[in-house]
C-alpha cells in the first residue's frame, strides 16, 4: 500500500488520501438502479423474473398454474429442509456456537420502559413495539454471507417483528438457508441486487411489502436501499447506509506485522470497492505490513479481488496515538482494529466508528461471526452520526402523555404563554377551553 506521512499533507491533502475507493462514485448507478426500481414497482414478478435471469442466470417462474404466488421465488418447506440438509455437521456447529453469543448479546438489549411524573399530574412514558414487518437482505455472490443471516435474523425475533421477509441473490447457499430457517425465519425468496431491495419496498404479486429494510450489499443494494426510502410512492425505512467493507487498523511499534496484514485482507477480500487503512507511528511497521501483505496476498484464492481493493487503501505514518486517532474520526471507519501496547488508552480518544476491536488477539473477523456483537454497520464515514445496528433498530419507539385536572392547571398557563408567543391561538384555545370547563 502507498505510505503517506501525514503531518507533511496539507488539509486539502489530506482529505483527499481519505476519500473512498472511487469505485464508489459511478455518475450512472442512481440511474441505472431507478430503472430496476421503477421496472419492478410496475411489473412486479415479471420483473423480478427478468433481471432474475438477466443478473443471476436463474430462470424463476412467476406463478403457478393456480395462479398462487410464485413457484420458485419463495422457497417451500421441502427446499429447506434438502437445502439443510446438505449442511455439513462441522458448520451447523459452527452456526449454533455463533447464535449463542450474539443471542446473548442482544437479549441484554431488551428495552426498558419509562413511566414516571414530570410534575404532580403530568404522566409521561417511553414506551417500545417490534417493527411489524421486516426485509433482510443477504448478500449472496462470490461470498455468501452466512452471518448476515444472524446477525439480522435473530435481533428480529428477539425483539418480536411478526413477519420477517429474507431475500438472497439466487441460487441461495445451502447454509444461508439452514441458518435462516435454524433463525426461525420461514419467508426466503431468492431475489437478490436493487430488484430485491424494490421487491421489499413495492412488494410483488408473491413477496410482500415491509416496514424496514435491513442488510449490508454492494452498491447497487446501498443505491436501491437510498432511493426507495426517499420514495413517496412508499413508505419504507432503511437501517442504515451499509455498502462496501473498510477496516482502519490504528498499530504502534508493538504490533505485529503479520497480524496487521491478515486484517487487512480480511476486508480487502470482500470486494474490489472495499478499502483498508493502516495508521501508525511506526515506519518499520508500515514498512513490515507492506511485506507481509506482499506475501499473504499470494496465498489468498481470492487474490485479484483483494490486490484491486489494495490500489485504494494506504497507510498513513503519523507523529503519536493521539494524532492516530484524529485521523481516525476523521475517515470514520466501518471497522476500527486498536493494535496498541495500551489500546483502552486509545479508545479514549475515538470518536467516529462502527465497531472496534481491542489488541492483538481481536481480529476484526471474531466480530463478523460469533462474539456477539452486530456486523451490520454504518459506512462511508456515517459512523460519525450512524450507530452500528443494535436490538433497538428492530422497534419503534413511542411516548405517552396523561394529564390529570390537576396536571393540565398546574401545566396550562405555561403552554398557553409559549403557544401564544408562537402564534399559534388553536393550540392555545385547546388548553384554555379545558381550563374555562374546570373553573365552573
């Protein structure tokens, strides 16, 4: 990776060495992903059929003869179960061991009701419902994410959504659909892309429509989540913008140099639009990443993918730790890795990042399958006002307000003041008609 000394750039330079990979920024993806988006909210299963075939090579029936949704895009009972089936044992295990943990995690996430006075007669209250219907989407192709499917499916039945919807670029790996169904999820379509993401928002003939989105994809999954949660021909949200993958590993001249590069690979293989960032106060250790990511690269089967990736990450020599974390909050990363003698000391100083992880013996992967915590997470740069998904993302928060004849005397000549200094008498008169009845 180039090696850049930071405090020789200047603020324009700077900037520029951390903007995204420029994969990113194709002036005709917004066009291109409208076009599926409008073709799928007007034509529904045909559509879906046709960029099915188109991107995918899978040829899905629309109907079947009883005219009864679709005869491959949801998959039956029987798929399911033959698909879990072929799961070797050594990999439902390894599914089990990771549903635990993250089960755990966000168990301990439960919300906690607020019911209390904010002065005598005036009740409020925080209150919490399940989101009703939800979309997950999981990112199939060249790397099938297995651990999407928990980390989306198992908040959402923690925390109670009724319908949840999973859709996955066909045909759909065998261990998606085991941990989905081993997740209690019964709804899987195989759709996957920006038709998916329009599929969810619309609905169609077979897949239904949802209240939210979830899950990370490429950039045309990022565009199609975008556009159709600024649609006024919906009303569906998103989680969050979760597009391709970044790690940012902040290392001093403790670290190892072997361990820095396995990281950053293990995000560069992701896709060619994902970006990794080395900063250090060390020029041996950037030095010693470059080789050992030279020698771990060649290894790797997915090589070409990582090395293209690799053309826009780069290092960044810096003056301390301190200076490190600066850089840091200001690139925002997906991922942070604090590879530090002291690194609780560094995170004191964090400000903007998805998720981190602590020392020598925390790579980046742990999180992506089975320490608990969500890999979903918030990317260019939005991990600086975006957090990484949690339990909470699965529902709706809502107050309640009861005022007792006392509360509203006690509180009535306050709102009416505000209410007239705004202009606004029908707000005022609400109170005052209210405040006339009590005095007969």
């Amino acid at each position: 990776m180039e090696i850049l000394t930071w405090s020789t750039l200047s603020t324009a330079e700077q900037k520029t060495a951390l903007k995204r990979s420029p994969l990113i920024g194709d002036s005709g993806l917004e066009q291109s992903v409208r076009a599926i988006i409008d073709a799928v909210a007007t034509r529904g299963d045909a559509a879906i059929a046709e960029f099915n075939q188109k991107f995918d090579g899978f040829n899905s029936a629309t109907k079947n003869l009883n005219g009864q949704g679709s005869g491959e895009l949801r998959m039956g009972e029987a798929e399911i179960a033959a698909a879990s089936a072929r799961v070797s044992p050594e990999l439902k295990a390894a599914i089990a061991k990771a549903m635990a943990n993250i089960d755990v995690f966000h168990s301990a996430q439960q919300f906690r009701p607020i019911d209390m006075e904010t002065e005598a007669g005036v009740r409020c209250e925080l209150r919490s419902e399940p989101i009703e219907k939800v979309g997950l989407y999981i990112p199939g192709g060249s790397a099938p994410l297995i651990s999407t499917v928990m980390m989306l499916a198992l908040p959402a039945k923690i925390a109670g959504c009724e319908q949840r919807v999973l859709v996955s670029p066909p045909p759909i790996n065998d261990a998606i659909i085991y941990a989905a169904n081993a997740c209690g999820i019964t709804e899987i379509y195989q759709v996957g892309g920006a038709q998916a993401i329009a599929a969810l928002a619309f609905g169609t003939e077979t897949i239904p429509t949802v209240d939210k989105i979830f899950g990370p994809g490429n950039r045309y999954v990022t565009e199609a989540k975008r556009l159709v949660s600024q649609d006024g021909r919906c009303t569906v949200c998103i989680d969050m913008p979760a597009g391709p993958s970044e790690v940012l590993v902040i290392a001093d001249s403790d670290a190892n140099c072997e361990f820095i590069a396995a990281d950053l690979l293990s995000q560069a293989e992701h896709g060619p639009d994902s970006q990794v960032i080395l900063v250090t106060d060390s020029q041996a250790i950037a030095d010693g990443v470059n080789d050992a990511l030279t020698r771990q690269l060649a290894a790797l089967p997915r090589c070409d993918i990582a090395a293209t990736a690799l053309l826009s990450s780069r290092t960044f020599v810096v003056d301390d730790m301190q200076q490190a974390a600066q850089v840091s909050n200001q690139y925002g990363p997906e991922h942070l890795i604090i590879q530090t003698r002291f690194p609780r000391e560094v995170l004191k100083n964090i400000r903007a990042a998805g998720s981190i992880f602590l020392g020598a013996y925390t790579p980046e992967s742990v999180g992506d399958y089975a320490s608990g915590t969500n890999h979903v997470l918030p990317t260019y740069g939005y991990s600086r006002a975006v957090s990484s998904l949690s339990l909470a993302d699965f529902s709706r928060r809502f107050t309640v307000q009861e005022l007792s004849a006392k509360g509203l005397i006690g509180l009535g000549q306050a709102v009416m003041t505000l209410a007239s200094n705004e202009l606004l008498d029908a707000h005022k008169n609400a109170v005052a008609v209210r405040l006339a009845s009590l005095e007969k």
